[in-house]
C-alpha cells in the first residue's frame, strides 16, 4: 500500500511543502489537506493529528495515534470538529479534505510543531509467527509560529575530550569528542557545527568533517561523538566547539549568535617520554661504567711506585 498526504487548495495539492502558520494566540484560520491512495488497491486509511516529539537522538517524530496529545495537534480538527477520521479511498483516487486550526487563547510565543498523519494498519507476521499489527504513517508537518518574544538559543553541555596515545613515540594519537547540544530557545533550530584542538604548538588534528545538527524542537538535545584523528600530544590540551545555528527556511529570527563551549584535556606523549627516559638511563650506565674504565689503570700505576723509597738501605 503506497499513500501520501500534502497541503492542499480546493483544487488538489498547492505545492506548499508542509501547513505553516504565523499566527496570534486566539487566531483561526481554514485550510485543506489532500489524501491519494497512490496503490491499485482500495485501501481505508486513519486522519488524525499528533504533536511532535524528540527522540533520544534529537530527531524529530510524532506522538502515537493513542497519545492525546497537549500542544499544536488539539489545535487541528478535521471537518465538523473531529480529531480523528477514517478515509476509504479507491485506486489512484485523491481526496481533498478541509481542517479547522484554532490556537488557543494562552497558546506560548515561539514554535509549535504537529503533524496530520495517514494511517494504515496491516496484519504481518512476527518473529513469533503469528500476526501482529503493523502501522505505516505518512506524516503532514504542521508548524505554528506564534507571536511574542522569540528566543533563538543553543547551548553545548557537557563537553569532554578524552586523548588516546600511539605507541610510535613519533606518531600523532587521536582523540574522541562527546558534548550535548540542547536547543534552549523557543523555536526549531538546527545548526553547523566547528571543532578546533589546540595545544602549546598551534592547533591540531585531522579536520573531520562534522554533522550538520538536525531541525530540533524547544528543549531537545541532540548528542554528538567525534573522533578525531592525527593529534600530536602536547600536554595540557584545549578544545573548542563552536555551532552557528540555523533557523527554519522562511522563518524570520532575531539575530541567531553563535553557541561556544570549550574544555582542556591532557595529551601526554608517554611513549616518547618512556623512549628519553630509557636513552637516559642508558647513558648513565655508560656514563658509569666508562669511570670504571677510567678508574683501573690508575690504581694499577698506584700499585707499581708503592715500596721502600729510593736510597734507603
């Protein structure tokens, strides 16, 4: 079963790319979506909406079908004031249907994000051989800026560098990178990321390419772990982690500053210092059995001249 959902006019699908909205708390508008059943089969497909959610790893999903939900998706009904709809579409055949949008009265400055979703339920067969429900969902993204301050923040916690050496005592270690990203604005951002180790020497380290951060929602995190190759050990370390942060396409933000975190770590070459202690200890060895050397012919010539003096009888 292939289907989708998109923004629609009266006509059919407008080519907007997903429902975005600025609005005023208290604000109501009208608007349409449009279903196709894209497959040669009649398929019944579930319309409803969810708010989205930030997974573990900062990406951006809906809420389940059984969750209420508390934010934007109580702010869509379909037509006739219903949260949820069950539509029964034949082959290749597109419907257009209206929604009402109604933000509430209290509804917080900033971003809110939902989805209008197209459900379909199908029966497969699980690891356990029987069959089990298996729910494939076409998400709509619903995005809601709503008036008021807006605050465009990005904060890196949690940055820690931890060095891993090489046993060539001439060779470059590497090191692993972890920090938290956390988006502690009020709108959706995402970001691009620089990261700089620096020593006594100047800066070092092979210049991996970083992840461009994803769209986050309000108060998601997205963690981030880098390894960074070829970085030659001097000792007391720094790292620097600097993201410029990105708003929605479109989108109209207040001046979005740079996000900026650094940490120091150790870099110790302990095999090139194992490597100077062992050609010291060598030498001094040498150093000391060289006196020794030294030191026997001269106790020999003390031996010959000792005995009774010259002249005497």
């Amino acid at each position: 079963m292939t289907f989708g959902i998109g923004p629609a006019s009266a006509k059919g699908i407008d080519g907007r790319p997903y429902l975005n909205y600025t609005t005023s708390p208290g604000a109501r508008t009208a608007d349409r979506v449009v279903v196709q059943n894209y497959s040669t089969k009649p398929i019944t497909l579930q319309l409803y909406s969810a708010d989205a959610t930030a997974g573990a790893s900062g990406a951006i999903g809906f809420a389940a079908r059984t969750n209420p939900g508390h934010d934007a998706n109580r702010w869509i009904t379909f037509a006739g004031g219903r949260s949820s709809l069950t539509l029964a579409l034949k082959p290749r055949a597109t419907q257009v249907l209206p929604i009402d949008v109604a933000v509430p009265a209290n509804a917080t400055p900033g971003d809110h994000l939902a989805g209008v979703l197209a459900s379909f339920t199908g029966k497969v067969v699980g690891r356990s051989g029987q069959n089990v429900n298996l729910e494939q969902r076409v998400a709509l993204r619903a995005l809601f800026r709503v008036s008021g301050t807006i605050r465009s923040q990005m904060a890196i916690e949690h940055l820690n560098v931890d060095y891993h050496g090489t046993m060539n005592p001439f060779g470059a270690g590497s090191a692993t990178v972890t920090y938290v990203v956390r988006n502690t604005g009020n709108v959706l951002l995402s970001g691009k990321q620089r990261l700089n180790l620096t020593g006594i020497f100047g800066s070092t380290g092979s210049r991996s390419k970083l992840v461009q951060l994803p769209l986050m929602l309000p108060g998601a995190s997205f963690p981030m772990r880098v390894r960074v190759s070829d970085v030659w050990p001097q000792l007391l370390m720094h790292a620097r982690v600097t993201i410029a942060p990105l708003g929605v396409a479109g989108a109209v933000n207040p001046t979005l500053s740079p996000a900026s975190a650094a940490a120091s770590f150790w870099a110790v070459p302990w095999s090139l210092l194992t490597l100077v202690l062992l050609v010291v200890a060598l030498a001094a060895v040498l150093l000391v059995w060289r006196r020794k050397l030294n030191a026997r012919p001269a106790a020999h010539a003390a031996k010959k001249i000792t005995g009774p003096a010259l002249g005497e009888a």
